[in-house]
C-alpha cells in the first residue's frame, strides 16, 4: 500500500438465522444469485447458514427470518438483539407470525395430544415428548418484535430476491431503505 492509497473500509458483519418458519426467506436471500459475490466484498457473515456459527457475536446487522415458538428462539433472538447494532425482521412469520401463528387460535396441549396420543397421529401410542433437550413450546407464536426491538421490517412470503438486495444495499450504504411500487406484491 503506497501513500495515496486510501485504507480498505472494514467490512460489516452480519448474521442471519432462521426460527419458526420455513427457511424460505434465507432461499430466497440465497436467491441474489451472483450478487452475493458483491456482497461479499462489503460484508463478512458472523452466524449464518453459510458459516455454521452456533453463536452470534458483536455484528453490525442481524436478520431473523421466522417467529418465536418456543424457548430456544426466545434465547436466540434475544442474543442477536444483544449482539446487533440493527435488527431485520424479515418475512411474514418474523414481522407477523406468519403460518406457523395459525395455531394461536388451538389450545397447545390439544394440538400436542391431537400429533402424538390419537389415532391418525404422527406417532400412534405415543406419548407427547417430555425431554430437556427438546425446547419449551410457547403457548402462542409471536411476531419477533413482539419480543425484542425490531429496526426494520422487510414482508412478504418470502421477500423477493431484488427486494432484499435493495434493501441490503441501501441499507449498507448508510441510506433508510425504500422499496418502491413493484419490488414487493402479495399474491
């Protein structure tokens, strides 16, 4: 590096994870195609499906696809709002529930009994699980913000493609995010 050659700007961190939902929201993140290797020039991913990070640590933007159902996804949320200066709900189950709250109208222990205790279940004769290592259900599905802070709120089941680029990009460049008429539709 030579004196009139200006420092390289550090990269931001991001990390991404995915709690009740499809994971359709992170395909199509992936669905920038060759963009990501743009991407990849301005940011450096912390936790994410890309990097099989356990844990988020100190980054600069967090996006969560997915709502909160049970107490895993409570602790995780919680340690992305910790460790991220912005938070993205993206997708219909981070900014409303999307279909996994469809079960916010049924009692818990009716659906749970109804999947593992009764004939036509998923399991016949078997008992609901009762392990500490599998999470605590909620009683309700929660949109994230409902549960931590929430910065920016980015809909649709999933997000186009080029309205989470415009997004990130705007968003990366230090302007307010605008998506314009076309760039998300709910059909």
């Amino acid at each position: 590096m030579n004196a009139t050659t200006p420092p390289a700007k550090p990269k931001l961190r991001v990390a991404t994870t995915s709690l009740a939902g499809c994971f359709g929201c992170h395909m199509s993140f992936l669905d920038i195609d060759e963009r990501l290797l743009q991407l990849l020039e301005l940011v450096e991913f912390d936790r994410s499906p890309i990097t099989d990070i356990k844990h988020c640590g100190p980054c600069d933007l967090g996006i969560i696809e997915g709502g909160v159902c049970n107490a895993e996804n409570v602790h995780v949320l919680r340690e992305f709002r910790k460790n991220c200066k912005v938070l993205v709900a993206l997708g219909a189950c981070a900014v409303n529930g999307g279909l996994p709250a469809q079960r916010n109208h049924l009692d818990l222990r009716d659906i749970l009994e109804a999947v593992y205790e009764t004939e036509g279940g998923l399991a016949q004769g078997a008992h609901i699980p009762n392990d500490p290592e599998l999470p605590l259900p909620l009683n309700k599905v929660h949109p994230i913000h409902e549960v931590v802070k929430v910065d920016y709120f980015l809909p649709g089941c999933p997000p186009p493609a080029d309205a989470i680029w415009k997004f990130l990009t705007d968003l990366l460049a230090g302007r307010t995010p605008h998506l314009g008429h076309g760039l998300l539709h709910y059909d």
